[in-house]
C-alpha cells in the first residue's frame, strides 16, 4: 500500500523526515507546507538537501494541502515559541480526515493528566469528528525513553525504578531560538529562561514520567521537578552564538514521577555547551553525547545509547533518529484507531525498506 503524505516543516527535524519521506517507496509526497515565503515554490528535493527535483513545490496554502485529502501528516513544525499555533494546526488537520505523525508538540506523547484540560479535550474532539489519529514521538521525549525502557521493563521479574537521561553537549546544536530564548544559555543565573519556568518542565516531560508509569501499570500521586545551573569560566562561542563569561554554559534538570514519596519513574537532562564543564555531573558514554536508562529492580539494567552519523555529529545523529521514528511509523499511524496514540498503543515499528539497497535510503 502507497500511502499519500504531506510534510509541514523543514527545519532541523523537518529537512530529515522530508528526505526520508521522499526515498521511502511506501510513501508519496504530495505537499509541503512551509511558513515563510522564501521557502514557498521551491522544490521538496532542495529543501531537503538532495540532489533531486520532485516536482512537488512547497507552499504556505495549509486548506489547500487538506483538501487534496492525503492519508497523513508528518507534521515536524516548530511548536516550542509557538503552542497556541501548533495547536491549531493539529485540531484543523486532524478535523479534516487526516491521520498526524509528528515530532512534537512533544507533551502529545503521552497528555493525559500533563496538558490541561481546556487544551487536551479539543484535540481528541477533533481527532473523533475527523476519525483521524495522531502519534508524536522522536528521541526525547520519544524512543529513547519510551520504547526502549518499556521494552527492558519487560523482561523484569521487579522494577523498583525507570529512569532515563539525555546527557548531551548542545555546543553544535544550531538554533537560536531554543538554546538562548528557550533553554536559557548565555543568559544571566539569575534570569528564568521559559524552560524553567514553574511547571514547565513537568509539561514538556511530563509525558515520559507518566508513560512509563502507565507502561508498569502504576498510577502516579504526583510529578515533581528540579533543575540547577552553571555559568561559562570565560567567553567562547557555539554554533548559535557567543557565551559569555558568567552565563549560564550548562543546565541539570529532573522530572520525578512520584507515588508517595517514593521516586518511581525519573525523566532526566545533562547538558552541557562544553566537555570540561561540571565534571561531576553524570558523563557521556561517548564524546558529544549519549542517552541512557537505568532501571533498578530485579535484573537491574544500565543501558546506554550511542547515536552517531556519518554525515555529521552526535546531534546531527540525533536529529534524523527523530525525523524516521515519526516518517517509519507512518503506516501504523493510518492503520491506528482514531484519537491520541502512543508507543503503548502502536504496533513495533522496524523500519521495513530502510536496509540500503532494497529500493530505499
């Protein structure tokens, strides 16, 4: 079966999954949609760095797009600065037919008890009228602390505690907007950047706390969150621009699924925009970066995730895991009941014609 596909998005994640999308015989391409004008009327091949023309012209035309009727969405828009549009997005696709595999907004992995209710009941309202699905994923929160914990927790005779951690150098992660306006890097210690922010934290991670819970069949009491800073010893740059001296150069951050007060499912970050910054936090399994879980209880686990590219870095890496984890899962994204889907829900997705050189990658 031939699925037909409109990509919304081309930025960092988006570039990826609009190439995977286009060398996937499974999948046709039949829009694009773009936000900004510059993009408008170029080629699905250009704006994903191939060396292809398609013939499929990208466009700012939304209605248009769903009233061509494709089966589905890969829906890889930037949500983090703009919520309320994201939203928008979501209920008008979902309400025209059309099935949505996304990267984000990323509280849509698991939402139930994590987005309000007021924001929550509009999306699955518009998913039933359309008897649309919709499935968000990625890396993290996605695979790395969904599928693969789950996966281990099934093997355990007891599990006591899950927990999963991002332990990453952001140096070479270019974007702006995320790494000064949302994470706060070289900003001032005693700035509150829009990430930490009260109960922000437990937004966006929310979902992976109470997911795994769902996953042990435990119901959580409460979803605690804490987070610490350190400044930049002296100036230097990274891919998004200049730190300065006294700044904030590396962020820790915890999000605790609690019942009682015992700590049961741990969603955690390590970031640093520098190898030699804050040796005694947790460190990397490889240089740049690595993701790891931990599951305490009987066998014990310690697992950890080395992503890596040959055509580019740990975050480079990282970026396309999230882009196939949404574009691979397409399929069992059509075939999904309507509503809010998740990885409890799906089927194993194994990425069948990504070996190279079955007409594929």
């Amino acid at each position: 079966m031939t699925y037909r596909v409109v990509h919304w998005g081309t930025g960092n994640v988006g570039k990826h999954a609009l190439a995977g999308i286009i060398d996937d015989p499974r999948l046709e391409l039949v829009g694009v949609h773009v936000s900004s004008d510059e993009k408008a009327g170029r080629d699905a091949g250009e704006l994903a760095g191939l060396d292809l023309r398609t013939g499929v012209l990208a466009t700012t035309d939304s209605a248009a797009l769903l009233a061509a009727k494709p089966d589905v969405v890969v829906y890889t828009a930037m949500t983090d600065n703009r919520l309320v549009e994201a939203l928008a997005d979501l209920r008008d696709i979902l309400s025209a037919g059309v099935n949505v595999a996304a990267s984000a907004p990323v509280f849509l992995q698991y939402p139930w008890h994590v987005l309000p209710e007021d924001l929550l009941r509009p999306i699955e309202e518009a998913a039933a009228a359309g008897g649309a699905s919709i499935f968000v994923n990625g890396i993290d929160p996605g695979f790395a602390n969904d599928l693969l914990p789950l996966a281990l927790a099934g093997t355990c005779r007891r599990v006591d505690r899950i927990r999963c951690m991002e332990i990453v150098d952001y140096a070479t992660y270019d974007n702006a907007a995320v790494m000064f306006d949302i994470m706060g890097f070289g900003k001032p210690l005693d700035e509150t950047p829009m990430l930490l922010q009260p109960g922000v934290l437990s937004l966006a991670w929310g979902s992976v706390v109470r997911q795994l819970a769902a996953g042990l069949g435990v119901e959580l009491d409460a979803v605690t969150e804490t987070h610490e800073r350190i400044p930049a010893p002296e100036d230097f740059e990274i891919a998004a621009g200049p730190i300065t001296a006294g700044t904030t150069a590396g962020v820790r951050f915890e999000v605790r699924g609690m019942v009682g007060d015992e700590v049961v499912t741990v969603l955690e970050h390590v970031t640093r925009l520098r190898a030699d910054l804050a040796p005694e936090w947790p460190q990397p399994a490889q240089e740049g970066g690595s993701y790891r879980v931990e599951i305490t209880g009987e066998p014990n686990y310690h697992m950890d995730i080395r992503l890596s590219s040959a055509t580019g870095d740990h975050n480079h890496a990282g970026l396309v895991a999230t882009a196939m984890r949404v574009v691979n899962a397409v399929p069992a994204v059509v075939a999904a009941a309507p509503g809010i889907r998740t990885t409890l829900d799906l089927p194993l997705v194994t990425g069948p014609g990504r070996k190279a050189g079955t007409g594929s990658f």
